[in-house]
C-alpha cells in the first residue's frame, strides 16, 4: 500500500497561510487520486479536499474559496496552500492515496502520519 508522508504544518496566526506536502512514491507511476483530511483534538475526521488523476479537484464546503490542492507528478507530491486561516482550521492534516478514474487497485494506500496546524486568534 502507498505510503503518504505529510509536511508543511506549524503554528500561524488567524489570516496567516501554509503549504502542507503530501509525498507517496508512486502515486504518479500509478495514476492515482489523493485526498486531505483533517481532525481537530475531540472531533470526528473531516474531509477536506481531493485531486483526480485528470487534475479535477474538490473541496468542503468549510474550506473553499480559501484552500488550493494541487500536485507535483514528477515529485509524486500533492500540495494543500491553506491561505486565511483561522482558529477553526486548527487540526492534524493527513493525506491518503486512492484509485481516481482509471480505478487502479494498486493506489488503495494507508494513512500517512500526519502533521499539525494550529492558527492562534
């Protein structure tokens, strides 16, 4: 199963910007989707955006307008560019491979570890 790795988290002020990574090898060799989630301390995980193996993406409701998702094929590597964020964006953001429209099994993939936003009023 592909292995994500996440980057890019810190502490930022309300109106602040960060650029979290997503790394999984392979996931451009098998042409597959990727989504970012995220969970706040006590709170159920939420979905926040995804990008199609065509380059199609979507968001919640929550987020758009202020976040991006994009992607780096050669570097295997899905960006989220979080621009005026806010105390209720604080959460741990992960990121997980999956088969996009080509349906490719082989990018069923695991949770990656994480990593830590917090946006201070």
């Amino acid at each position: 199963r592909l292995q994500p790795v996440e980057s890019g988290g810190g502490l930022v002020q309300s109106g602040g910007s960060l650029r979290l990574s997503c790394t999984a090898p392979g996931f451009a060799f098998f042409t597959c989707g990727m989504d970012w989630y995220r969970q706040a301390a006590g709170k159920q995980r939420e979905w926040v955006s995804f990008i199609n193996t065509d380059g199609s993406t979507s968001y919640a409701d929550s987020v758009k307008g202020r976040f991006t998702i994009s992607k780096d094929k050669f570097k295997d590597t899905v960006y989220l560019q979080m621009n005026s964020l806010q105390p209720e964006d604080t959460a741990m953001y992960s990121c997980m491979t999956r088969p996009g429209s080509g349906g490719n099994p082989s990018c069923f993939g695991s949770w990656g570890q994480g990593t830590q936003v917090t946006v201070s009023a």
